[in-house]
C-alpha cells in the first residue's frame, strides 16, 4: 500500500510537470526579423535599417538603367547570353510582362519601399528617440521612399503605379497615370521635407559617403543640408510635372551652384567589400562579347570637340551583333565602384534653365546654358534665337551629353512628345513608351 | 564523418494490478545526438575550378540533438466481457539544430586549410523548436467482434504562429468482424470486417529544410553599403499567425476472408481533406515581397483502394501467391486565397505548360496555350488509375520466382524533350512525310510557333511496367550438410532486374521520370532527364 502512495505522487509529479509546459515566444535565431524592430526598436536597428535603405538603392540598378539607357538611344547593351536588349527593348515586337527587364528593378524599388514603410512605423513606436531624431528619420525615410516610387514610375509611366504598399495583403490601387502618380509623389516629397524641417540640427544616423561632399559644411548628412538635396528632387518632380514656376522655386532653395562644381550631389555608392555590391554599369575598355556601348548618334550628332564625349571611348575592335555596330565603349563609370548619382548640380543647372525657358525668361536660361556649353562642353556659347521651341531643342540637346548614361534620355523624349525622335537602328524597330506592368501585380488569370 | 548516440529508456509502474484490471503508468525517454563532419576539398589545378574558384576547401559541422519525454497512464478493466483500455498522457519533443559550413575559394597551391585561402565564407543557421501534446484514448473490445476506438490529441509548437495555442485533432474507428459472431455460418467466408474511421491530424509549418527559415516569421536580410551593416526586408513575407495544416480523413472500408483466408480482398473508400493549406504563393512585387507563405487552400482527396491477394496454388510441389491491388485518387483545391498561381518546380511557364494551382481545379492539372494563345487546360499529371500485380511461385522445392507489374493509365506529362528534339531536327519521327507533304517535325514547330505552344507536347504517359523480376535457386539442406556440415546453413543463388519491360506509346524514354522530382505537384514535367535505369543483378547469398 505504502508503495502504490509512492508511485501516485511520482506520477502526479511527472504529469505536472509535463503538462504545465509553455512553450516560449521565440524568436528568429538565424537574422532580425521585421516583427521584430517594429516595436521597441533601439536606435542600432533603426540605423541598420537606414543603412539597409541605402543598399536597397543601389541594387537592381543594372537593369533600370539598361533599360533607360537602351530605350533611350543613350546606349547599346549586348550580352552574349540574352538576346532582348538587342531585341525586346529596342522595340522589334511585344515586351514580355515576366522578363527581368520587367520586374527586376521594379521589385527592387519596392523592397526599398517596404524597408522604408519599416522603418516609418519602427521610429514611432520606440521610446527611445527625441521628437527632433523622430523627424529626421520620418523625412530621410519618406525622402528615399518617394525618390524610388519616382524611379518606378519612370518605366511605368501610364501604366500608373501603387503608391499604398504598406499592407501586402491590401495594396492600394494604381494611379490612372503618370500624372496622377507624380502627384502624389511631390506629396511625399512634401511630407518629407516638413519633418525634415523639424530634425533639429543632425541626425540620429549615418548616410553613406555618397552624402558628403568635399566641403565638410556642404555634406548631405545633416538635416539643413538634407533639406536641399529634398528640394533638388522636388524640383525635378514639378519639371516632370511641367509646373515650371514652382520648379524654379525648388531649385533655387536646393543645393544648385551656378558657380561650377558640376558634380555635387547625391551618390549610391558602391564597394567591393563582401556583402556590397559594384557598380553595374561599369564595364572595362574592349571588353567583346557582354558590354555597353555609346550609341553612335550620340558620337554623330554631336558638336566636335564636345568634352563630354570623352565619357565614351574608342574601341580597338568595333563590337557588332544583331545588325547593330559601335565603335565607342560606354565609359561614363570608369571604375567598379564609381558612384551613380542620385542628382547632381549639372542637372540641377539644367533644371533651372528649363524652368525659365518655359516660364519665358529666355536670357537668364542663356546664361546657365552657356555656363554649361563652356565649362563643360568646352564649345562655344548659345547662338540661337532666345525663343521657345529653338531653346527647348538646345536644352535637350545639352540634357542628352550632359546627362548621357544617367538614365535621362528617354524620359525627357517622352515628357516632351518626341519619342519619334529618337534613332530607330533596324527596320522593325520601335520606340517603347513604358514597361508593361508585371506579370505578379496582375495574377495569372489572363496571363 | 558521422556520429550518432541515439538513447531511448522506458519505465513502467504498476500501479493497481488485479484479476481484471491494471493502471499503469509509461514512462519513455530519449535523446538522439547526431553530428555530421563534412570535408569537401576541390583542389586548385582541377579543370572546373581554373580561373573560377581557383581551387575550394569546405568544413562542416551539422549537429542535431533531440530529446522526448512522455508520460501515460493506461488503465485497463474488463466489463461484461468488454475489453476498456484507457489511456491519458502527454509527450514533448525538443529539437534543436544548427549548420555551419565554412568555406575558402582560392587556395594556397596544395593547401587544404581555412587559413589558406580567400574569400571565405560561412553558413550558418541554427533553429530550435519544441512540440508538446496531450493525448487521452478509449479503446473498448467486445470479444473481438467489435472494437471501438476513440481518442483526442490537444497539441501545439513552437513552429506556429501561437505556440501555446492548443489544437484538437479527434479521431474515431469502429470495426466488426462479423465472422466473429455466433450467427454466422457460411463455411467459406471466414473473415468478414467492416471498418469505418474517422481522424483528424495536425501538419505544423516546416522550416525551410536548406535555410531553416521559419514560415512565421518576417526576416530583414543583412547587407551593407559604405562599410556600414543594414538590414533589408526578406524575399517572403512570414505569416505571425500561421496555423497548422489540418487534415481529416473519413475512411470506410471491408475485408473477406475466403476459403480459410486463401483468398483475401480489401476495400477502402477515401475522402481526406487538408483544410488551412500552407502554401507558397506570389505576391505582387509592389508589396515589398515575392512571395507569401501561410495557410492558403483546402484540398480534397477522394479515393479508392482494392488490394486482392490469393494463394492461388498451395501444393507441396507449387505455391503461387498472387497479390493484385488497384487505386485510384482524386484530387480537387476547393479553396485558394490567392489568385491562381503556378508554383515551383511545376514546370517553365504557361507557353510551355505547366501545372496550375487554382480554385476548383485538379492540384495537378497542366495548363498552356493553344490556339489563340489563350491559357487553358491541357491534361492532368496524375493518373487515371494505377494497378499492381506481384506474383511469387515456388516450384521444383527450391526454385522461387517473383515479379511485380505497374499499370498506370491515363495522366499526362510535359514532355519538353520532344520540343527539345524537335528544336534540334532529332525526334525519332522528325522526317515522317505527312498529308500535306511536310515533314512531321517541321510541322510541329510551325505550330509551336503560331501559338499552339505547349498543347503539342503535353502528351498522354500511360505505361505498364515490368518493375522486378526475379529467379532464386536455394541449395538443398542436406547437400550443403553432406558438404559443410554445419558451417554453412543457407545458401541461395538467383538472378533479378527492375524496369526490365516498358509498354508505352509515350515518344521519350520512361514516362516515369521528371525533372523536379516527384511527389505533391511536382511529377511529370520532363527535359532530357535520364530515364529509369533497367538493371540485372546476379545474386549469391551464403548464411553462415
């Protein structure tokens, strides 16, 4: 009897034991989780994910700007091992809504986008920021996140885009077209640049290099300074915009310097360090079989002697494939880790001599377009009629060199109705509008 | 290099012992310890490394430790001739893993060392889950002629979304052996068995089995740029509240006994539902994410199962068993969240074919263009039905026969080697002159190419088989006694092979094989695979 006492206790003990277990709330062992930081982050996660916004910037570019610059006549792209950038992109028959040329930047742009809805909410919901460092990472993020919705939108154009991605399971609709969507991108834009206003005299974190400047007092990495830069991008909205009057006023509180220093600016930045990545627009000198090439209007076309030729260079051997011939290597980006930029003064120039040109100020859009054609092109000063359509061409043309192999191009042929424009190469050519939509932001029924 | 200690020990208590009737309490526990040592080491002169890796030495180390416990107490009386056992318990599973790989590409000439080499890089992942479930069962036998059974399982893991939320899977069954009963009295029916049961069981979201990623969880992903360390969102959006999948299966079923269980015949009918299906489905780019996992779907399975085995002849000089089943499956995804997807490894898009996972659909149904390009379906991977037959004969005392028949009819597959082929001018009927004068091979890839697309190589891949064959002799006993004594008890010589015979009109090699292995949606899309090997084996067996 005394034994059976014995084992019942025993068994109560075990079952007890066993039963009261709670499994505990566990958490991601293998990588941070976005669950994770989007409460109670410290301000090392918020940076990460600062950090992490930048990476995102700068990754998916290959293609963007293959696309912008192949469509756009600025260059040839051959590979060896895909045939539609000599083909799909340069317009011989339909485009294909599942291609990599498609979806690859396009996914990437939006993963920025979600990192930055992340970090959005993550610094409202920790305890551990002053309402000043709250405002600095709402308009860095809002910043990013409205430049990539911009980047987005450049090869959606009037497919419209989604500007409410925050909720996957939710998406917001598309905009109706691309007049709509810059719209609410400038809003962005704004909302960026009012908690941007409101960050106090520096930030909580760290940009990348690609945000400071010679002039330690002129780097983008403090609030004032970043302001500037937020002003630049608006003002190359509302030009998209065509709201030339508040584009003058953006650019004129931006960083633009009507002095020189043509290369100020905002850069993605590139690195070999593991986990890094390289600029992929860099291909080396008579590289055969996969590189990039100037297109060759753009070496006919242009004024001889024109130092911004120098950005293409002479090949030993002329490449051919497809019925397309080059002769000059694309040279914009000389090195594996030249940084692309995100905007810069030349532009910025250029912007405002838009601007006055449509808003009828004729001899001071001169002005900067010979400060332009002298001290960069080494050419000579503007010699036509101050008037409208004669100095719209020259400010296209001077975008086209300026601004060659920076993505420009075909957007500035299409915001002025002149795709028709540009150099059809073959019989069966075309000039592509926009991508198609994505294959995934359709389903697959009709696919 | 392996390393393994598997530990398992038991203790039961008896608690009341009397004439009709125990308690007793089981306790089990155990720990397996598994390591896994791996060296890989690619010199840096092989051809395949030059100018690449330049040469790559990898280490390994995997470890594995799993621990359970459980505790039952089993109860059990007799009550007017009523067999009751009861059983309440619980049981807990710990596992707990963790890979890590390190590797170095460029090494130092004839150098196998971590030390001598660039580019290193790790692999590292670790995960850590535990299961605890409770489980309580009422069996109760009447005299073998009918037995109940009913039980309840209440079990929750970390690997859900709310690990201590508990889910409850019943499960019922009831059989009677008619034949048991005292009324019955047909002499050549001597078993006669009604089953029916019904069983709900619980499927928790696996992890990743290569990443150990976890389906609840939403990962940043490391990157950097400008020498800083950031976190970037993850390709697939986890689901915090994922919940196991659920599968009940209702199964009703009888077996004969004829003749004193000479001949045997078994029938099931199946209707098996998998409600909160995990899925991996597409998400639209704009969301941040490509993919989506959590539970999506309802998948039905209805079935049917005959198995008919027969000693067909049971002489002393011949016995030739026979065993004959047939089955068939239906499958239908009653419920999808997400639009209509076709998932991984289901093929290369819809202008070759590919299988679709869609709402009111097969799970397996091919789809494609054809015609006007637009979408539709084109077949169906699984099968009509399926039959085996397996055959063994003994004859002459020591001479064994066997060999085993498959019969699947019906179902398709994507047959891309013939487009492959006919791309390369090689299909076997590629010059075949046809009604309009043109080449068969040439006609087709005009068809291809005017939108007939992936209809012209979804092709029927109905077969039978010959799986297994085989003819053992055994050496007599008393010739092996009269010449080993007792040194060598058994001796036994044969020949056999596998997939020696193909009946198909199927136009590749083996309309078996596919190229993103088999099981779930993934069978039946063929690119130039390597077909079934047929093999012969010769056979000498000695039993010392």
């Amino acid at each position: 009897m005394k034994n059976t006492k014995t084992y019942f206790i025993l068994t109560i003990t075990v079952l007890l034991s066993l039963f009261s277990c709670e499994i505990e709330e566990t958490v991601d062992p293998n990588q941070p989780s976005a669950d994770g930081v989007l409460k109670n982050a410290t301000i090392g996660q918020l940076n990460e994910l600062v950090t992490g916004i930048l990476a995102s910037t700068s990754s998916g570019l290959g293609v963007y700007y293959e696309v912008a610059g192949v469509v756009g006549r600025d260059v040839y792209r051959f590979d060896t091992a895909d045939p539609r950038y000599v083909g799909d992109l340069m317009g011989t028959g339909n485009l294909d809504n599942s291609a990599f040329y498609t979806n690859t930047s396009y996914a990437q742009r939006y993963a920025t986008i979600k990192t930055a809805n992340i970090l959005i909410e993550a610094c409202q919901n920790t305890p551990v920021l002053t309402a000043e460092q709250v405002e600095g990472y709402l308009g860095f993020a809002n910043t990013l996140k409205a430049f990539e919705l911009l980047n987005v939108l450049n090869q959606q154009y009037d497919n419209g885009i989604r500007i409410e991605v925050a909720d996957p399971l939710n998406l917001g609709p598309f905009t109706a077209n691309a007049a709509e969507a810059l719209a609410q991108i400038a809003t962005i834009f704004s909302e960026a640049a009012v908690h941007n206003a409101a960050a106090g005299n520096s930030f909580a974190f760290d940009l990348t290099s690609g945000f400071e400047t010679e002039a330690d007092a002129d780097s983008f990495t403090i609030p004032a300074n970043f302001g500037k830069f937020i002003k630049a991008l608006q003002a190359r909205v509302e030009l998209y915009r065509g709201n030339f009057a508040q584009a003058l006023t953006f650019v004129n509180q931006s960083f633009i310097d009507e002095s020189g220093n043509f290369n100020l600016g905002v850069y993605r930045v590139f690195a070999n360090a593991s986990g890094d990545r390289v600029n992929p627009l860099f291909f080396p000198q008579n590289t055969n079989g996969t590189t990039r090439l100037a297109h060759p209007t753009w070496l006919t076309d242009a004024i001889p002697g024109d130092l911004r030729l120098s950005k293409a260079t002479i090949r030993n051997e002329v490449a051919e494939t497809a019925d397309l011939v080059a002769t000059h290597d694309a040279f914009r980006y000389t090195s594996n880790t030249s940084p692309i930029a995100i905007i810069r003064n030349e532009e910025l120039l250029l912007i405002k001599a838009e601007a006055l040109i449509q808003t009828n100020q004729f001899a001071d859009a001169k002005t900067i377009i010979d400060l332009i054609r002298v001290d960069v092109g080494g050419i000579g000063v503007y010699t036509g009629p101050l008037a409208s359509p004669e100095m719209i061409d020259e400010l296209l043309f001077q975008r086209r060199y300026s601004l060659w192999d920076e993505g420009h191009r075909w957007i500035d042929m299409r915001r002025y109705n002149r795709l028709d424009e540009l150099t059809i190469d073959r019989p069966g050519d075309s000039v592509i509008p926009q991508l198609p939509r994505p294959f995934n932001e359709i389903g697959v029924q009709g696919g | 290099m392996t390393n393994r200690f598997v530990i398992g020990s038991g203790a039961n208590f008896n608690l009341i012992r009397k004439s009709n009737s125990f308690l007793k309490l089981k306790l089990t526990g155990g720990i397996d310890y598994y390591n896994n040592e791996s060296t890989l080491y690619f010199p840096e002169y092989l051809q395949f490394t030059v100018g690449r890796q330049d040469g790559l030495y990898s280490r390994g180390n995997n470890v594995t430790f799993n621990t359970n416990a459980s505790a039952f107490l089993i109860y059990n009386t007799s009550f007017n001739q009523i067999d009751l056992t009861s059983s309440v318990g619980v049981n807990r599973l710990d596992q707990s893993r963790e890979l890590l790989t390190t590797q170095v590409q460029q090494l130092v000439s004839g150098q196998a060392n971590l030390q001598q080499g660039g580019a290193l890089s790790v692999f590292n992942r670790k995960l850590d889950t535990q299961d605890i479930g409770y489980a309580a069962q009422q069996e109760a036998n009447w005299q073998d002629k009918i037995i109940g059974t009913a039980s309840i399982r209440l079990d929750k893991s970390s690997l859900n979304g709310d690990p201590n939320k508990l889910f409850a899977y019943p499960k019922f069954s009831l059989a009677a052996n008619l034949a048991n009963f005292e009324f019955w009295n047909v002499e050549s029916i001597n078993q006669l068995k009604l089953r029916a049961a019904y069983g709900e069981a619980g499927g928790v979201p696996n992890p990743n089995p290569v990443t150990l990623a976890q389906s609840k969880f939403t990962i940043l992903g490391a990157t950097n740029t400008g020498g800083n360390t950031g976190s970037v969102i993850g390709a697939i959006q986890g689901d915090p509240n994922i919940q196991p999948e659920r599968s009940k299966e209702l199964e009703l079923g009888f077996d004969i006994g004829l003749l004193n269980s000479r001949i045997n015949l078994e029938a099931t009918y199946y209707n098996k539902t998998v409600e909160d299906l995990i899925l991996q489905a597409s998400l639209p780019p704009s969301s941040g994410f490509t993919n989506l996992v959590t539970n999506l779907g309802e998948l039905k399975n209805t079935g049917v199962e005959l198995a008919l085995n027969a000693n067909v002849v049971n002489t002393d000089k011949v016995k030739w068993s026979t065993n004959l089943n047939w089955w068939k499956n239906v499958s239908e995804l009653t419920r999808l969240d997400v639009p209509a997807f076709n998932p991984a490894g289901g093929g290369f898009g819809t202008g070759l074919g590919t299988v679709r996972l869609e709402q009111g659909k097969s799970l397996t149904q091919i789809v494609g263009t054809k015609g006007s390009a637009t979408v539709q379906e084109l077949g169906n991977t699984a099968p009509d039905w399926e039959m085996s037959w397996n055959n063994s004969v003994t004859f002459l005392k020591n001479f064994s026969f066997s060999m085993l028949w498959h019969w699947k009819k019906g179902g398709e597959n994507i047959n891309l080697t013939g487009l492959l082929t006919d791309f390369g001018g090689s299909s076997y009927n590629y010059d075949q002159i046809i009604s309009t004068g043109e080449r068969l091979g040439d006609a087709r890839i005009a068809a291809f190419f005017s939108g007939q697309n992936a209809a012209l190589y979804v092709e029927n891949s109905e077969y039978i088989k010959l799986r297994e064959i085989s003819l053992y002799y055994s050496v007599p006993k008393t010739v092996l006694t009269s010449m080993f004594k007792d040194a060598i008890q058994r001796v036994r010589i044969g020949v056999s092979g596998n997939n020696l015979l193909l009946f198909s009109d199927y136009s590749s090699y083996d309309p078996e094989v596919s190229n993103f292995g088999s099981g779930g949606v993934l069978g039946g899309v063929e690119v130039t695979p390597f077909p079934n090997s047929k093999r012969m084996f010769f056979h000498i067996e000695v039993g010392f």
